[in-house]
C-alpha cells in the first residue's frame, strides 16, 4: 500500500475531489494547511513597502492506496489541479507498512 | 416650533441606532465572503462612515438641505457646517443634521457589495467621496431638501429610493465596471461564517427601528406606527424568503435573513404612510421579488457579490411602487392607489425610475473614470491572498 498526500491549492479541492470521485476513490482525509515551496511564498510590491505572504493556504488531501492505483491519482490530481502557475501543489507518495482497520480487524501488511 | 425635549431624546436615540446599522453592513456582508476578505468586508463599513462623516460636514449636508437651485441640489449655505445650530424646529438643527449623515454613511457601506473581495482600497476613498457628493447628496435633496421630486409629491418616508434603489443599482453599475471576482463561476465561493451574517441581520433589523421610526422626526404615534409596520414586513419577508427557498431544497438560514432585509427595505419609503394589513403583503412580496432577483442574478452569471443589487435595489423599487398602492390617507395625510388615488402611483413610478436610472448611470460613470485614472482593482496576485493582507497587512489567523 502507497500513502499519497496531495498539497493543492483551497479552490480546487472541489474539482480535483470530484475527478478523483469518477475514478472510484473516495476514501480520503482533507486537511486545510498552510505553506511554501520553492517560490518562497508570494511577496506582493506597493510603493516603497513590501508585504510578505511567506506562508499560503493550502489543502492536504491523503489517501492511502494499492501500489497500482498511485499513477492513476497522480494523473488525475494533475489534470484537475493545475493552473501553470507558481503554487499549484506537490504530490508525496511513500510506503505505507501497516493498515489496520478500527471498526473490524482487518490489517494489511503488504 | 421650540426645542421639545421628548422628540430630541428620541431622535438622538435613532441616530446612534442607524449608526450601529453600518458595522451591521460590514457584518452582513463579512460572513458572506472568503475568510481572507473579512477584515476588509467589515473595515470598508467602518471606512465608508468615516469618510461620509468629514464629508458631510464640509459639504454634503449642504448640498443636500441647503437652499434649493433647481430642484437639483442644494446651495451651499450649509458649507462646514456654518448655521447649523442647537436651535430648531422641534429638534436642535445639528441633531436633523446628523440624524441625516447617518444615513449618508449607511448607504456607501450597502454599496460595498458589488465590489467585494477586489476593490483597492485607496480607490474606494475617491471613488466613494465622488459617489456620495455626485449621486446620494443630490438624491437626498430630491426627497428630502426641497428638490423637485418632493415638489412633484412622491413620498419616500425614510429612504427607500434615496438610500436603497442608490445603493442597490449603484453596486450594479460598480460590479458591471469592476468585474467578476477571479474564479467566480469556476469554483465555490461559499460564505465562511453564517452566524456573522446573522449577527450583522440581527444588527440591521435592530437598527431599522431608528431608521423608519425615527423618521418620523417626533416622538409620537406615526413614528408608532412606522415602527410596528417595519417589523411585520421584516418578518413577512423573511419567512416568504425562507418558504420559497425551502421549495428548493432546504429552507437556508442565510435566505430568511435576506428575506427579513428586503422587508426592511421595501416598507422603508412606505413606513409613515401604510396599515399593518398593508406591510404583510409588502414585506411577502419583498421577499419573493428579491429571492426571485438574485436567482436571476445567478443565472444571469452576474458577479454583484452580495446581492445589494437583488436585495436593496428590486426591494427599494418595490417599496416606492407599494408606496403609491397602499399609502392611505388614515396614517400619513395622501392615498395610494387602492385608495382610489392612481395619480399617486404615477408619481412613485416616475421618481423611483429616474432615481433608478440617475444612480446607475452616474456610478457607472464614476466608477470607469476611477477605474481609467487609478484602477478600481487589486492585482491578480493581491486579490489571491485575499484583501486583508494585501490591504490592511492583516489576517484573522493573527
């Protein structure tokens, strides 16, 4: 199993949520976070005084999948997420040892 | 007439009732927009009294009250004040005065709608200093200062065409010139926080008592009466509002305070001069028009943010219209149409559509010469990390 953590941007959590719906995922956990990649932020000029916006409101969606289903995501939340522009978001995939279920005891080790 | 110390308690009463109106505004409109937009939905309320404060003291009362040219607008006798003084006619001339500015400030705040969430703000002081000498002073004069519409006889008790079908039609002609906010129509722009708007309906429809009652300008029972009349509309409104939205789906708390708002509005020019039986149907209609006005608006993809336009526009026309149907002779001295006085219907009509027509128009012109000198909007950039930031260098994250 695979841990996929999307970091998009607020407005498009409703789109991206909505293609990834069609696609048949819909177990997820949705997190508003605040950040910065490589732009360092937005820094906004007026005359003679700068305003730093260093960190920027995102959203964090995680979903933890079968190995073969990560590409899939990660052209979906792609396709639906982009703009072109600085702060569309990063997508983390990394290796998920146990997943262990509350309600039953189901556990998946692989 | 002396000074009559009731009317004066009263009416110094009203005013700071009308005042807590225009945060009111500022917290209607907050919980309607983004959460990155809050400080400067309710800051630009606070900004928009500030400014008419200073300048209704130097010029706009006078252009308003002063001695009538032209049926237009008022001389300049009034110029800083100079013999506005604590004698009167009932009431101290200076507490007319400001009784008046409360008013003037209220309906600059209402205007903010249809710039929400991208205005500039330095562009809003200029633009909202040429808006309320150009466009409110002179349709107060009309009404209320001498001017032609109060020769030809229409009646707008306490502001229905010069605060609402100005304020409401002027944010039209704002959002038309400024335009949509980016990503309007691609993704949701829910509101943030419900329980601010219903606070700041809360504050209006608290407020509003000063506003009609007071507008009697006495303490006595037509100020009663408008009071008692303005909460039955605001209480029809609200529950036609919240039963039409309820056909739809489910019966939204923002929809029924809405509706209770556009009560409010259009029995404002009606309150001195209509029955309760009368405000029942007034405030029911009010409701149904306005919901019916902003689904148009949706539909129509139209980006007048927070409905100023559906809500105090459709609703202000509304009332001046029922004003001419339903005025009855019993409470305010002049018949409507029911009453077999169709003459007074005409005169509504024409006073409520030129207003109507001046207001857009002249925002209109303001607004795309502002824009072409300085710029109404923010940049892309600015408008993304929203208006608190990029305006005020502050954030409700703290």
């Amino acid at each position: 199993m695979k841990k996929v953590e999307a970091i998009i941007r607020p407005e498009k959590l409703e789109q991206v949520k909505k293609a990834l719906e069609e696609k048949g995922f819909f177990p997820m956990t949705v997190t508003e976070v605040r950040g910065r990649g490589a732009q360092k932020g937005i820094c906004l000029q007026f005359r003679g005084k700068k305003i730093e916006v260093d960190l920027i409101p995102k959203v964090q969606i995680d979903m933890v999948v079968p190995d073969s289903d990560v590409a899939l995501i990660i052209d979906t939340i792609r396709a639906t997420g982009r703009t072109g522009k600085n702060g569309d978001g990063k997508i983390f995939v990394s290796h998920v040892e146990i997943v262990a279920g509350v309600r039953t005891d189901e556990m998946i080790t692989e | 007439m002396p000074i009559d110390s009731g009317d004066t308690a009263f009416i110094l009463i009203c005013t700071a009732l009308v005042m807590l109106m225009t945060p009111g505004v500022g917290l209607f409109y907050g919980g309607m927009v983004r959460k990155k937009n809050l400080i400067s939905m309710i800051a630009l309320a606070f900004i928009a009294f500030a400014l008419v404060t200073i300048q209704w003291t130097f010029v706009g009362y006078s252009l308003a009250f002063g001695s009538d040219i032209g049926g237009f607008i008022g001389g300049l006798d009034f110029l800083g004040l100079n013999g506005v003084g604590m004698e009167g006619d009932g009431i101290p001339d200076l507490l007319f005065m400001v009784f008046q500015l409360v008013f003037a400030g209220l309906t600059l705040a209402i205007l903010t709608s249809g710039i929400a969430e991208r205005i500039k703000l330095s562009s809003f002081i200029i633009f909202g200093l040429l808006w309320t000498t150009l466009v409110y002073d002179p349709l107060a004069h009309w009404a209320w200062g001498g001017g032609w519409a109060a020769s030809l006889g229409a009646l707008d008790f306490a502001g229905g065409t010069v605060v609402h079908i100005s304020s409401g039609f002027g944010a039209l002609a704002l959002a038309l010139v400024i335009g949509k906010r980016a990503g309007f129509g691609q993704y949701s722009m829910e509101p943030h926080n419900i329980p601010m708007t219903l606070l700041g309906g809360a504050l209006l429809w608290f407020g509003w008592f000063g506003f009609n009652a007071g507008s009697a300008l006495a303490a006595n029972g037509l100020a009663a009466s408008a009071f008692v009349v303005t909460n039955i509309s605001a209480a029809a409104g609200a529950l036609a509002w919240m039963g039409a939205s309820w056909i739809n789906g489910k019966p939204s708390s923002l929809g029924m305070i809405s509706g209770g708002i556009a009560g409010l509005v259009a029995i404002t020019p009606a309150a001195g001069f209509v029955n309760p039986m009368a405000a029942i149907v007034i405030g029911v209609v009010a409701g149904l028009l306005c919901y019916a006005a902003l689904l148009f608006r949706v539909r129509k993809g139209l980006d007048e943010s927070l409905d100023a336009w559906a809500i105090h526009g459709m609703g202000g026309l509304w009332g001046a219209l029922a004003t001419g149907i339903f005025a009855t002779a019993a409470i305010g001295g002049v018949d409507g149409l029911i009453y077999g006085n169709p003459g007074q219907f005409v005169i509504q009509a024409i006073d409520a559509f030129v207003a109507m027509g001046y207001a857009f128009g002249v925002t209109f012109i303001l607004a795309k010469l502002v824009d072409m000198t300085i710029g109404l909007r923010v940049t892309e950039e600015e408008e993304y990390v929203g208006l608190d930031i990029s305006q005020h260098g502050e954030s409700i994250r703290a």
